[in-house]
C-alpha cells in the first residue's frame, strides 16, 4: 500500500508517496500565488506523484497547513494570500 503526505505553506509544497513507510518519491516545490493556484498545484502534484500507481493501491492522502483544518477543510492560513 502506498500514501501520500503533503507539507504545504507559504514558500513551498513538498509532497511524498510512501511504501511500506519509506519515502520512495518526493517533489517540492515553491507555493504559488493564490488560492486557485495553490489547488490546482497541489492536485498537479498528487497526480504526478502516484503516477502508474492504480487507485485502490493508495491507503490514504495527509496534509499539513499552517492553519486550523476543520471537517477537511483550511478555515485559516495566514500565510496563503488570495
């Protein structure tokens, strides 16, 4: 099984897929201006990542922010301008 953690914040994304809890793949790269463009990076790179990977091979997606995360969602990131 594999997963997928995200680090995201004001100056970098950094995204690993894990196997058997070893860092097998990682990409980071310089968060973009905008809430739109954060998305569309972030869904960019989980794509990139599992790459050949079939979906139900994939345990599970994590993600740090700097903010407070409620029911899945961001309320908060200072950081992070529209």
């Amino acid at each position: 099984m594999y997963k997928i953690a995200i680090d995201f914040g004001g100056t970098k994304i950094a995204i690993a897929l894990f196997k058997n809890n070893y860092i097998i793949k990682k990409l980071i790269r310089k968060t973009p201006k905008g809430k739109n463009k954060i998305i569309t990076q972030i869904k960019n790179d989980i794509d990139l990542i599992k790459e050949n990977i079939p979906k139900n091979k994939i345990k599970g997606i994590a993600l740090g922010a700097p903010s407070a995360i409620e029911n899945d969602i961001i309320i908060n990131a200072p950081n992070i301008k529209n």
